[in-house]
C-alpha cells in the first residue's frame, strides 16, 4: 500500500514540497485556500481537498506549510 502524504498550504514551498514528494512516488492529498493552487495540485498529479479535514482523513502523515503559528491554530 503506498502511503499519502498530506500536505496543507501549497504557496511557494508547499508547492516544492508536494513536486518533490510526487517525484518520490508518494500520493498527496493537499489543501489550499486558494483554488488556483489547488487547481495547480491536480494539474500535477495530487489531489486538492475541499478542506484540511479532508486532508486529514485521507492522509496517513500532514505537513503543514503555513505562515506562522496563528495561521496553524
């Protein structure tokens, strides 16, 4: 079984993070509030998440590649 990697905020280097992980042979499951970058995920080869719960659901680890710690919370 391969493993999903989730990955919530795919800007400059969630975008690095989700090509590199995609190169590596991983399913990534990612989320974005902006669907253009959600749009850019699948045009790649992940899958966009309507929300980072369904990130969570579908992804056996999550990487979060957000701004600062009130972005988290």
């Amino acid at each position: 079984m391969q493993e999903t990697i989730g990955v919530i905020g795919i800007g400059l280097v969630g975008t690095a993070l989700v090509e590199n992980l995609l190169a590596g042979g991983f399913d990534v499951v990612g989320f974005d509030i902006s669907e253009e970058k959600r749009k850019y995920l699948e045009h790649i080869g992940g899958w966009a998440a309507s929300n980072p719960q369904h990130v969570a659901a579908q992804a056996t680890r999550i990487i979060l590649s957000l701004w600062n710690t009130d972005v988290v919370r």
